[in-house]
C-alpha cells in the first residue's frame, strides 16, 4: 500500500491549549442563564402565592373588622343622638335627670369617656345665666376661656358663648364646666358646621390628657334646636339653635373593643386614617400583625400604596382602614413557587448535560478524524461511522421535531376550541394521527360522583369502518373499561400502556376463545392542578410495546390539554351562569343598569329596554344623556359624583318613560368597587311604585270613608238640632221685636248654637284629615271632653263610653286632631269587639316610664309620661293576631268591613309623638289598648278670638270681595266697625273694576278664593300687577288649599278658613298690615294658614 507522507495541519495535528477552557463556556452560559429564569419564576410564583394569602387573610379577617367597627361608631354616636333628643325635648332637663340618663351609658361604654351639655348663651344673658348656674350647685361657675399662656381667665366678650354646664362624670372634670368651647378656633368651627347642617359634627383627633396611656379621641356635636326638630334653611338653624349635645370617645377603647368582638387580623398591619385631617394629625390608630416597633409609613404612602381600604362614615367625617401586609417575610404555604423553581433547575441541568454531551461527542469525532487522516481505509470507516451517527442524530431531532410540531399544532388546537368536547376531539384526532393509534375514545367525571368517569361518547377512528367494526365486538362481549384501571390513574395520574389486553387478567370477562380483534390499548389522563380531568383511551388490532419517547411527550400533551379541558369547561359554566343571571335580571319587576364611572352604559336587564322602547343595543355603550336627552346634567353628575365617593343614593322620582308611561319610581344608585377600593362603575335600580302608591291612596280613603260614614247619622242628628234651636230663637226674636231683653237673649242662643254647629264641623274636618293641623299643648282630659258627643256618635245607643280622669291637668305636645282620630279609631275597635254592645272604658293617668319598661319598646324613655287607655269587655285578640295587629292593611275584619289602617295609624301617631301603643288581651274577656304620650311642664296654648284695642283700624281702605251677598255684607260691617274704609265687589271682574275705578290707596285685598265668572287667585294676581304694595288675605270655606289649585297662587298671602270670628279677622288684617312685603319675593312661595273656626 502507497503511504503518502503525513504533514501537520495547523489546528488539526496540533492540539489546542485552549479547548478544554472554551469547551465549558457555553454550557456555562446556558446553565447561568437558566438558572437566573429559574430563580426568576421562583420569584414571581412566590409573590404571587404571597398575595393570595394577603388576600384570603383581608377578606376572612379585614372586612368583619370594618363591618364591627362601624356598627360600634354608630352605636356610640347613636347614645349621642340619644342625648340630645333628651335635651331637645324638653328646655327644663336637670342635672339629675342628665346625670341618670348618661350614668348606664358611661358604665357599659368604655370608649365614651365624658358627654356634656353645651348652652347657647347671648351676651345678654350671661350674667343671667351665671348667677343662675351658682344657684343650680355650681357654686364657682362662671364662663371661661384660656388665655395665650393656658391660664383659665373669665370669657371676653363676644355675642354669644357655649360653657360647658351639664358633664358626666363629673369627678377630676370640675375646672371644666364653664369653659366656652367657642373660643378655640377649631372646636368654634366645628360648632358652627354641626349648627348649619343640623348634623353630629365630630373634630380630627384630640390628645385626652386625662387618660394614663397616651390615646386619642374626638369630640362629637349634636346641635339642638328650640323647634325640636332640624329647621329647613340655614338661617332657622342659627335663629333657632339652643346647644349642643357633647360626646367625647377614645379611638383606641373603641377599637380594643371591636377587635375583641371580631377576630384581630393576624397576618395584616391596620392603621385607621382620618382622611379629612391634616397630613401630621391623620393616624388616628396603628396596630401591627408582627413587631411593634417598625416604623409606621407615612399618609402618602398608605393611600398611593395600593393597599386595602375600607372607608367608614364617623359623623361628618371619613376613616380609612388601611391594610398593609407586615414587613416580616414568611413563606406562603403553597408548594408551587418551590415546583416551578425546581422545574426550571431540572431543566437547566438537562440543557447543560445535552451540550456537554455534544460537544463531547464531536469532540471524539474530531480526534477520530486526526488519527485515522493517513489512513484511507480508517477514514473511510470513520466517515460512515461518523454518517451513521449523523443519521440517528437526525432521526432523533426529526422526531424530537414532530414531537413539538405536535406539541404546537395541539396549543393551537386546544386555544382555539370553543367547547370542551372540541378540545377532546382536537386532542384524540392529533395523538392518533401522530402515534398511529387507529382508535381513540374519551371519558369525562360523571356530574353527580366526580371520582367516577363516562364515556363522553367523543370518538375518532381513521376510517368509520374499524369504529364500527370496534363498536360491533364491544357490544358482543359486552367490553367496558376496568375500574382498577381508572381508580389506578386517579391514584397516581400516570398513563397505563397495555401491550396486549388478550394477555391481561383485568379484561378476561371481555375476551372470546379467539380473543378480542383490538390487543394494543393506551390510557392518557388529563391533568389540571393535580386533578384527572379526563382519561382518552386508545386501541390497535396490534401489540404495542411501550415507548419511553412517545411517554414522555404524551405526559407533556396531558398536562397541557388538562388545562385546555378544564378552561373550556370554565368557559361553559361562565356562559350558563351569565345566561342564568340574565334570565333571574330580565324577569325582575326592577329595572336594573349598569354604568361606567364615566356614565356610559353597560348593562340594561328586559323591562328597562321595554320602558326605553329600545334593543339593548341602542343602549349599551352610550353616555346617559344621549339616551335621555331631558336629563338635567349638573344634577346628574352630582348625584353620580357621590354615588362614586362610595354612598348609595336613592330618592323617588316621578318620570314620563319614552314607553308613553308615567311612573313614580324609587331611583337607587350603588357604587362599584374594584379591589384596590376603587370606583369603576355604580348599579342603577328603578322600583316602579305607582301601582302599589294608587292602592294605599284608595285604602287610605276607604279608612276615612268607612269611618265618616259610621258618624254621619250622629252628626245630621246634632245638625238638625242646632238647626232646630236656631230657628226656634230667631223666630222667637221676631216675635218679640219689641222687647230688647227677649231679643238680645235670643240672638245670644242663636250665636251659641253657631258655636256648636262651627266646633261640629271642625271636629269633623279633623277627622277626615282634610284640616291643617300642627302641635300644641293642650290638657288631655280636655281634648278627650271636647269630641265626647264624636265618641258616642260613632258607637251608638247599644254602648255605654265611661270617662275616667287621673291625670290632674297634666299637659301634653301633640296634634290634638290626630290625638282626637286614634281615639276615635280605638273606640271604633272596641264596639266592634262588643257586637251585642256594653261598656267602653276611656280613662287618663299619670305614670312614670321606668328603665326597665321603657327598654323593650322603640322610642320610649324613662321620665314622666300620660296614659290614654280604651278598654273594652269583648271578645278578645288572640296571641297569633297580636303580632300583626299595628302593621298596616292587616285586618280580621270581613271583606269590605275594614282597611287594616285605622290600629297602623295608631301606632304612627304614638310613635311620631314621641310615645308608643301598647295592647294586651285575654280571648273571652277583653283587651285594653295604651296611649304612652310625653308629659310636658307647660300651659296649654290658648287662642285668643276676642277683639284686642291694638287690632283696631287705623283709617286703611280694604277691597272685600265675596259672592254671597249676606256674607259679604256682614264681613262689611265687621271692618267698618273695626275702623276700616271698605269697598266692596261681588267676584273677580266686579273687583278689577273697584280697584280701577279707585284712585286712592289700596292697603288689603280680603277675598273669597271660589266665585262665579273669576275667582279670588286671578283676580289677586291681577290687582297686585297694578298694585306692587297691596296687601292679600284669602278666606274660604273649603278644608284648605288642597282642593284649590294654585298653580297661579300670588305669594306671600295669608289664608283664613270659614266661618271666622271678629277678633280673628281683626288680629289677622292688623298683622298682615303691619308686617313689610319682603324684598325679594321670588323665594316666597307660601301661604300662611290660619284656622281660627
């Protein structure tokens, strides 16, 4: 053989130096490089895993929290809401009673560490009201202030002052009382808010000096006012402001409170922030989950952390609670964070062998080809050795190729199926077309018994042919899938590969003598989150030995198409809930919309597309004043605006939908939060009330028809008497025209039957609720006396009503005409119980409401109270009918018998008048019904209807128009008497030609409101266009202005009812001319009532 002469090569003969080094740099890089992903994902996943436990901790712990801590702010708030109810109801409360009433408060409350009552003292009355106080105890008092240096010096001088006067408790606050809280600027401002808005006002925090530990608290004002009631304007507010109720509570008692009731977040830091208060003075409390003494963050980063937030109202003010996770790291106590690390280092490692070994292995076939260079057979052999190589290389990357070619084509399939039985099918068709498997089958859990699986009758075969010959052999030998091998992959959730199912023991029921036409079987689960969603099996007329290769990308592909499966089954659930919430939202009698922050719509359910007379898609995605163009805008956005801020806002509306309909409607909005406590949208309901507004109108007159009519034999029989005796008198004083004495004396009946047939009428007018009505103070007994004849009239000869009076004049503060209806209401009941008749018992007493009493019944408190009792001996109201008896339409009445509203309205008068009903029942004896009203230390209010010396005229000329010539002309000569020029007209026209026809001064119009040709209204509005300065009184015989309209009504003219007495006319004229027009009559929009009758 020829040997050719070998020469080195220049970086082939001659070994590398460097080759070892640089040999292990890219396997570096690659494992340097995955280890940073690795770690990375490790991160990420653990964050992840952190913030879900944050999670779960904030909604398991934090939001009871809140819930708790609100309910206890409103209940110390509430104690003083109490208080000052006490002080507005009556302007005599003593320092006793205000001590019993807060004692039981304080004791209980720990968080409540002192209330007070603060006075409004003008500068007049602060000697008064000093020397007053050193007589009431307070020997020392006198009204303070601080000077710059904190000395308590006297109270400069100022227009008015708020001391301190009543304070509970008292001991180590004495140097207190007296002190004029409006002399601090901070405390003088929140004084004057809580006067103007009529609301609690609390203050940002205070330090309480009187306090061992270092705490905060706040102060809380009441306003009180002398009507009793918040007045409707600003100015009434001040006008009529006497004090304030005063509670000072403790933060952190109020909060060791709510965080002993509730269990204390564990895994959270808490800090509540006053959120309207100075940056340096917001924290009001901190409590940490880990070490207490980390340093708090600051404001601005509790509110632009993102963390959690919860705002409470308090008074006037908003809280924040905010909750931030401790500083402290530990371990969440999920194990993914830990198997995607891992994982990614397995992988890693992986990657860095496979090079490793491939550089090695090109390494040895580098050195071969050196070696054997000389040598042409070697090299030869070495070229084929080193070709086979390449091409087992080759195979292994093509099939590693399918394998991901697979891989992708089936993450593609499975994004892009829409159901879960699309995914299964994607799923069998690719493995089968990629293993050669010729049949493949899927089974899903059962819906009722999860461990157990079905088939889901999703198949697929390459021909229809082996389907249907494998469905043909099944069926014969009755085949069916073996429960050890389900329960085996749900066990361990690995696939099972069965070589020959002939050869295996688990199918031998299922196998013939020449056993099954199918051997090869493969069983694939489907894995998401640890769980078996499905299980594909696969079968071959053939044996199949195991592969490692085709394993492992199946455990690959189960993994993926698991998750594949189970989104899509989320996606169906998702759908089928939507659908269902649609139909629960489209067949609500509510109509129910949805809006984003920026008021365009999201969301409209069936019966608001039909009031719209639209399709949702007219609706959804338009702002909401194109889809209702009257909107008023600017009141809109406000009203969204604080919707947004986090309050529900409802209010009832009376609307024309584009449907062609009118409703009255209650209007809610409630705002939408994301979690970071962000409004991104509010819900909008729309409750539909006219129907059920018309019912309650027409059960409400039905109550007042049925109880008119059981009167009005009574009342025709009083009438034709008084008729009777005024005819009687008159024809008696024409008879005896000669004699002065006979005449006078029977003028002086004929007036006092006019008295009664007046008084009849009122009491009858009152009734029906058809009167304007107001509070006074009047005598009980007195009341009860002046409708006796009302009392018997409504029950009839059979019954006997039997007066009983304790209550020695005691007075009370109610509407004496609804005091007269409930009366009458009950005696009603009362006769009904007795239909064969007997004796119905009204009696009075006076009775102080215990503590103990008064604590299971609403809106009663303990002091001195007047009982209002109707007793009566009839059937009785057994325990059942007692539950419901003061709700309202509930009767046991038949059909057409009753409304259910007269007992209802009982209730609502006690309860309005500040007392309570009360009812007890024996079946077969009786039942006794009680009236608990507030005792007052008051005289009863008196209307004077003589004719005072200063209610004369004084020269002035009045218009009188009335078109019945009697009245009008007895109307004349009471204002000529008074000392008035009067020119008269009998309607509307008449009076525009009076006054045109005048040229002198016009200083009162006195009109009827209805007359023939033009009524009294016009005809006012026409005569003040000529006459700026004119003053206007109407009187009429109607109940009042309800049966009038007065869309043309003048302003700032008085109304007087018929009939009408001289000195009632005569002191209403004088006031009405002696009071100035105001300057600006565009806000005066009323009219002043009068009932002098």
């Amino acid at each position: 053989m020829l040997r050719l002469p070998r020469h080195p090569r220049p970086g082939i003969d001659k070994p590398d130096d460097n080759t070892p080094r640089a040999a292990f740099t890219p396997p570096l890089a690659v494992f340097l490089v995955g280890l940073a992903i690795s770690v990375g994902l490790f991160a990420v996943v653990m964050r992840h895993a952190q913030n879900e436990e944050l999670e779960r901790a904030y909604r398991a712990e934090a939001a009871p929290l809140a819930v708790v801590l609100g309910r206890s702010i409103d209940q110390s708030l509430g104690f003083l809401s109490s208080v000052s109810a006490l002080l507005a109801a009556s302007n005599a409360v003593e320092r006793g009673a205000f001590r019993a009433f807060v004692e039981r408060a304080l004791k209980k409350n720990d968080e409540i560490q002192a209330l007070e009552w603060i006075p409004r003292v003008r500068a007049e009355e602060r000697a008064a009201y000093e020397t007053a106080a050193r007589r009431d105890e307070l020997v020392d008092f006198r009204i303070t202030e601080k000077d710059s240096s904190g000395v308590t010096v006297p109270a400069a001088a100022r227009p008015e002052y708020f001391p301190v006067y009543f304070l509970e408790p008292l001991e180590g606050n004495e140097a207190a009382l007296g002190f004029d809280l409006a002399s601090n600027p901070e405390r003088r401002e929140a004084l004057d808010r809580a006067r103007d808005t009529g609301k609690i006002v609390a203050t940002q925090r205070i330090t309480l000096v009187q306090e061992t530990a270092r705490q905060y608290g706040f102060l809380a004002f009441a306003p009180i006012y002398s009507t009793g009631s918040v007045p409707e304007t600003v100015e009434a507010r001040r006008e009529s402001l006497t004090g304030f109720a005063l509670g000072i509570f403790r933060i952190d008692d109020i909060l060791q409170t709510v965080l002993e009731e509730t269990r204390a977040p564990t895994n959270l830091d808490l800090y509540v922030i006053d959120a309207d208060a100075p940056a340096d003075e917001a924290l009001l409390h901190y409590r940490g989950a880990g070490k207490q003494d980390r340093s708090l963050l600051s404001e601005d980063e509790l509110l632009l952390g993102g963390y959690e937030k919860i705002t409470l109202s308090v008074a006037d003010r908003n809280w924040l609670l905010i909750f931030t996770p401790p500083t402290e790291f530990s371990f969440p106590a999920s194990s993914t964070p830990w198997m995607v690390g891992g994982a990614g280092l397995l992988l890693t490692i992986f990657f860095v062998v496979f090079l490793r070994t491939t550089q090695n292995r090109t390494r040895v076939i580098g050195r071969m080809v050196v070696e054997r260079t000389a040598e042409l057979s070697n090299v030869n052999q070495a070229l084929t050795d080193e070709m086979a190589e390449r091409r087992t290389a080759e195979r292994l990357l093509q099939e590693q190729n399918t394998a991901l070619q697979l891989i992708q084509k089936l993450t593609l399939s499975g994004d892009t199926a829409g159901t879960a039985d699309d995914v299964l099918l994607t799923c069998l068709r690719e493995i089968c077309e990629f293993t050669g498997w010729p049949i493949g089958h899927a089974h899903l859990p059962d819906e009722d018994i999860p461990d157990e699986f079905t088939s889901a009758e999703i198949w697929h075969s390459q021909s229809q042919a082996n389907l249907k010959n494998f469905f043909d052999v099944t069926e014969i030998t009755n085949f069916t899938l073996p429960e050890e091998i389900i329960t085996g992959i749900l066990a361990d959730q690995k696939p099972r590969w069965i070589s020959d199912i002939n050869q295996d023991n688990r199918y031998t029921n299922a196998t013939t003598e020449s056993g099954l036409p199918f051997t090869g079987a493969f069983f694939l689960p489907l894995l998401a989150d640890h769980r078996v969603v499905a299980i594909l099996e696969f079968y071959a007329p053939h044996v199949i030995e195991p592969d490692e290769k085709s394993l492992t990308v199946m455990s690959q592909i189960s993994i993926m198409f698991g998750h594949a499966v189970e989104r899509a089954q989320a996606a169906k659930k998702l759908l089928e809930r939507e659908e269902f919430v649609r139909l629960i939202t489209d067949n609500m009698p509510v109509v129910i919309a949805y809006f984003d922050a920026d008021m365009t719509t999201r969301f409209y359910n069936q019966l608001g597309l039909d009031w719209f007379a639209c399709t949702r898609e007219d609706l959804i995605g338009k702002p909401i004043d194109g889809i209702i163009p009257e909107l008023d805008v600017a009141a809109y956005q406000a009203t969204v605006q604080k919707t947004l801020a986090g309050e529900t806002q409802t209010f009832d509306a009376t609307h024309t939908y584009p449907d062609g309909k009118m409703r009255n409607v209650t209007i809610s909005y409630i705002p939408h939060f994301d979690r970071a406590g962000d409004a991104i949208g509010y819900f909008c309901t729309v409750q539909d009330n006219t129907h059920r507004l018309e019912i309650e109108r027409h059960l409400n007159q039905a109550q007042k028809m049925d109880a008119i009519g059981q009167l009005t034999g009574g009342i025709a029989h009083d009438f034709n008497n008084i008729l009777m005796v005024t005819d009687g008198y008159t024809r008696r004083a024409l008879k005896d025209a000669d004699d002065p004495d006979a005449v006078k004396e029977a003028l002086e009946e004929v007036l006092s039957g006019t008295d009664r047939a007046a008084k009849l009428t009122k009491q009858l007018l009152a009734f029906s609720r058809r009167q304007i009505m107001e509070k006074r103070v009047f005598r009980v007994e007195e009341e009860i006396s002046d409708i006796e004849a009302l009392l018997r009239q409504s029950t009839g000869e059979r019954y006997e009503i039997k007066f009983e009076s304790f209550t020695e004049g005691t007075c009370v503060e109610t509407d004496p005409s609804e005091f007269s209806q409930a009366l009458v209401n009950l005696v009603i009941n009362a006769r009904d119980a007795m239909p064969q008749g007997g004796q119905i018992v009204i009696s009075t007493r006076d009775i102080e409401i215990t503590e103990e009493f008064a604590q299971p019944h609403r809106n009663l408190f303990p002091g001195k109270f007047v009982e209002v009792s109707v007793h009566d001996h009839g059937t009785g109201i057994d325990k059942d009918t007692l539950e419901h008896i003061f709700e309202p339409f509930f009767t046991t009445k038949d059909q057409g018998k009753g409304t259910g509203l007269g007992l209802a309205m009982v209730y609502g008068f006690a309860q309005t008048s500040g007392g309570t009903v009360d009812v007890s029942s024996v079946e077969g004896q009786g039942t006794i019904f009680r009236i608990y009203l507030p005792a007052v230390d008051r005289d009863p209010q008196v209307i004077v209807a003589e004719v005072e010396q200063d209610h004369f005229g004084r020269g002035e000329t009045i218009l009188l128009t009335e078109d019945d010539p009697a009245l009008l002309e007895i109307v004349r000569e009471m204002l000529d008497t008074l000392g008035y020029n009067v020119l008269t007209a009998c309607d509307g026209f008449d009076a525009l030609e009076v006054e045109a026809e005048h040229d002198g001064e016009i200083a009162l119009l006195l009109s009827d409101v209805v007359m023939p040709n033009m009524g009294g209204f016009e005809a006012a509005e026409m005569i003040r266009e000529a006459r700026p300065d004119i003053k206007i009184v109407f009187m009429s015989g109607y109940p009042n202005r309800a049966g009038i309209s007065n869309e043309n009504l003048p302003d700032n003219c008085q109304f007087l009812q018929k009939p009408v007495k001289p000195g009632h006319l005569a002191r209403t004229i004088r006031n009405e001319l002696d009071t100035p027009l105001p300057s600006n009559t565009d806000d005066q929009d009323t009219v002043k009532t009068y009932d002098y009758a």
